[in-house]
C-alpha cells in the first residue's frame, strides 16, 4: 500500500574533502559496493514504502544523477497520479548570482509547491551522505505513536567513529528516557573519542502542515530548508520533537577515507548482510551484460566484482566494478577499481582507488595507506614511471 509521502532528498551535501570522486558528480552519486550508488539507499527506502515521487535539490550539476534514475522507475516513483523525479541542480552556483533574491525566492518556491501540491499526509527530509538501510515504515508508525507533528532519526556512535572536523550534530535527548529530543550540538565540541553520542542522522519526518509553516519561518530568516535547522525551530517553539533510534549498519560518508572504509566493509560478511539484508533490499538501475570472466592464471582472495569483467591477475581484499580488465601477472590489493578501468601487465595497485576510465600502464606501481589511500581522476593514464596523467 502506498504511503502519502512527500519526499525532499537534500543533495546539497558537502563534499570538498571527497574530490577528486566529486569534481564531476555529486556526493549522492558516488559508486559504491561494485553496482550500487549512494543515492540508491534512501530510493530504496521510499520504495519500501511505495512513495510515488520524490524532489531532488542538488548542489552542482545533478548529470551523472540523472543518468543513473533516469524517470525513477526502478524505485517505482514513476506513477502516472501525481508521481515522478522532481530535480533542482546548480543550487549553490544558482545562489551566488547577482539575481539571488530571485534565486532565494524559487528555492523556497520549488520546495512549498512540491508539497503543497501532492496530497502527502508526511513530509521526510534525507540526505545521501549517511549510508545505511531505513524501514520508513518502522518511522513512519514511530511517528503516529507518539502522535508527534516531527521525528528525527539518530544512532548511538562514539565519538571516534566520525572524523575529526566533522560537520554533523548530536542530539540532546531527554533524561526520563521518552525519546523526547531537546536539543542538539556540534560534534566537534565532542573531545572525547570514546564519548557515545547521538548522531543526527538528517533525516526527519513532519506532518504536511508543520512542514508548509516552517518553511514560511525559513523563508522570513534566509535559512536553508534541513533537518537542522528544522529541529531548532521545534525547540525554539518548544514544540515535542521525538527521535527514533536506527539500530542498522551506517557509515558517515564525510571523505576519502571514510568512504574507502564503508566500501572495504563490504569485504565483511556481517556487515554486507547487515547493509543491505537486514530491511529493504537495496534497489539500483539493472545493467544487463556477460558475468565476469576470470582466467587460468587469475588469483582472487575476498574480493567482489560486478558483472562483465575480465580478470587474468590477482586480486586480493578489493572491489572491482563493471567492465574491468586485469591483465597478467597484475596485482590490485586494499583498493577500489571503477568502471571502464585497464590494468596492464605488471602494473601493482595497493591502497588505491580508480575512479572511472582509467588506463593503468604496464609495470605501473602506486601504493598508499589504509588511512590516506590514493585517488586517481576520471580518464586518468598511470605510467610505468608511476607518474599520473589526468584525463
């Protein structure tokens, strides 16, 4: 049965210390686990609920997003009633033009009509930084239990789990234990790494009319429409605000490292099935091709490959996606290999991670660290000499 949801994806996400991955994409499209991308589990939680459509504000240009949920369709968000992909892109570029008091006033604009026009009973705010795996359904019943006009989600994490300048928040909860929120903080005021605390997750439920009568108040003060900033305006009033406790798998996708560390997670049995077995299955865009073909002299230990590759070298504790060709006598160990990516004979990869169409050379040797692994851009050449070409 469909839910009557509205459902905004704040894509405007900071992801500076992630380039060179998001000099072409937005963080929501990064690939991740071999097939998937970070966009697809928050769709696949609105699927889990039958919602038929979904508002995608993007910072920079939304291509390589489009391209991948094309009409939404795979999510089922592609109803005929009142349903579809709704995409706003450029956003930050957008708001810095001479013309931004127009800017300003079509970004609240595009957000009220949106919602006031579907006849969703809820309004969810998501992002696609923290990947895990949401029962909206189990939110959703949370919410009309404690007959609550907002509801945010949270996790239990300590404090070393996310990185130093990190640039979410925590949640105050109440004393008497009732789930009531009361506040939150920054995390970097946190200086204890073994501190638990209670991670704002950006994702928050509202009725439709609290929602509509906040987005006047963040249109008065030039705010941005987030989860955030949404939860001061409920203390502010001093309104109940509940939190809804998530108990799954979450990686806080923040930087290189970061994200190198959710995908080599994927190598762990637990959390695989943790991620994407313990409540919805996780959906993505069907790409059709040969299985990958591994050859007499091909080495694996504990890796995961997509679909049409061709593999004649080694490969250990890596993740290979689609249409890889590993030569020879090649050895790719700890990395991430993208899409479209050639590795010649000899050439030995240790720590590293490909982004898309990269040519490495023969004898080509790079190697970094678990905690600083190396980055390669798009169309990129890596030479025998270990010197890099950018494409």
């Amino acid at each position: 049965m469909r839910t009557k949801v509205a459902s905004i994806l704040n894509l405007v996400e900071n992801d500076e210390k992630l380039k060179p991955l998001t000099n072409r994409r937005p963080l929501s499209a990064l690939p991740f686990g071999c097939r998937y991308r970070l966009i697809d589990f928050p769709f696949s939680s609105l699927s889990s609920i039958e919602a038929v459509s979904a508002a995608l504000f993007i910072s920079g240009s939304g291509h390589s997003l489009y391209d991948h949920i094309r009409s939404g369709a795979t999510w089922g968000l592609e109803s005929s009633v009142g349903g579809g992909v709704f995409t706003h892109s450029h956003i930050e570029l957008k708001s810095r033009l001479e013309d931004s008091e127009k800017y300003t006033e079509n970004y609240y604009e595009d957000h009220y009509k949106y919602v006031s026009h579907s006849h969703a009973e809820y309004v969810v705010l998501m992002g696609s930084s923290m990947l895990s795996n949401i029962r909206l359904d189990s939110l959703i019943q949370f919410h009309k239990d404690k007959e609550s006009n907002v509801s945010v989600i949270y996790k239990k994490v300590k404090r070393n789990e996310l990185i130093d300048d990190s640039i979410y928040s925590s949640l105050a909860m109440s004393e008497n234990n009732n789930d009531r929120v009361e506040g939150y903080r920054p995390v970097t005021e946190i200086e204890d790494g073994d501190e638990s605390l209670f991670l704002n997750m950006e994702m928050m439920i509202l009725c439709k009319q609290t929602f509509l009568d906040y987005l006047f108040k963040a249109k008065q003060k030039n705010m941005d429409i987030t989860v955030k900033n949404f939860i001061q305006f409920t203390v502010e009033a001093n309104n109940p605000i509940y939190g809804y406790e998530y108990t799954g798998y979450l990686k806080v996708i923040e930087d290189i490292p970061s994200y190198f560390e959710a995908n080599m997670d994927m190598l762990n049995e637990d959390n695989f099935n943790a991620l994407f077995y313990r409540a919805n299955p996780v959906l993505t865009k069907p790409k059709n091709s040969a299985p990958t073909y591994f050859g007499d002299t091909a080495i694996i230990e504990n890796a995961q490959f997509a679909n049409d590759c061709e593999v004649y070298g080694t490969v250990k504790n890596s993740l290979i996606f689609r249409k890889v060709f590993v030569s020879k006598d090649a050895q790719i160990e700890d990395s991430i290999i993208m899409q479209d990516s050639y590795i010649e004979e000899g050439a030995h990869l240790k720590y590293v991670i490909l982004d898309k169409h990269v040519y490495v050379k023969k004898g080509a040797k790079l190697e970094g660290t678990r905690e600083n692994p190396i980055v390669v851009a798009k169309n990129s050449v890596i030479y025998s000499e270990g010197n890099i070409e950018e494409g």
